[in-house]
C-alpha cells in the first residue's frame, strides 16, 4: 500500500469507525437473540398450561414458526459474520500502523498478508 501517511491516517480512522459500528451491531444480535431466547421460554411455558389449544395452534403456525426459525439462522450468521469483519479489520489496523510507523522492516508485513 503506498498511500502518503495523511491518507494513511484517514484510512486508519475510518478503519476504527467501521470497527465500532461493527461492535454495536454486534450489541444490537445478542439482544435480539436473547429476546428470542426469552420469548421460546415464554412459549414452552404456555405450552404446558394449555397443551391441546397449544398443539393446534402450532400446527396452525407452522409455517410461520419456520419463517421465524429461519430468522433466528440468518441472526446467528450475521452475528458471526461480523464478528469475523471486526477480526480482518483488526488485522489491517495493525497493517496499517506498522506502515505508518515502522516502514523499515519489511519482513514483519508478512505475517500479516
């Protein structure tokens, strides 16, 4: 990467921002997935206070029950995915800063390409 180290600093900073709107993203799935969490727990209580009403209507919602469990698989993978972009980006900040600062030594770079 030969940017002038002004760009380099930018680059830098906008490499953190992504990182912390990534990190309040991640904030954002872990609530949701416990609401949902809490929410079947409120379900399979329901379940044994009524179980006859509670058997038709999961065949009822059958479909919907799928839709929303597919929901909760897309979650987990978005939460995953992002916690995989915040380990590459961190990977990069350190890239970058070894080329703002250590441009003498070369043969530390390849640890990180």
């Amino acid at each position: 990467m030969k940017l002038p180290k002004k760009d380099l600093n930018r680059y830098h900073f906008a490499l953190q921002e992504s990182i912390r709107y990534r990190k309040e993203w991640i904030t954002y799935y872990i609530i949701k997935l416990r609401w949902k969490t809490l929410r079947s727990e409120v379900n399979r209580h329901m379940i044994w206070n009524n179980p006859i009403i509670s058997i038709l209507l999961s065949i009822i919602y059958l479909p919907t029950k799928l839709f929303k469990y597919c929901e909760y698989l897309k979650l987990r993978y978005d939460l995953n995915e992002t916690q995989k972009e915040i380990e590459v980006l961190e990977k990069e900040i350190l890239y970058v800063d070894h080329l703002r600062w250590n441009e003498k030594n070369k043969d530390y770079l390849k640890l990180f390409k």
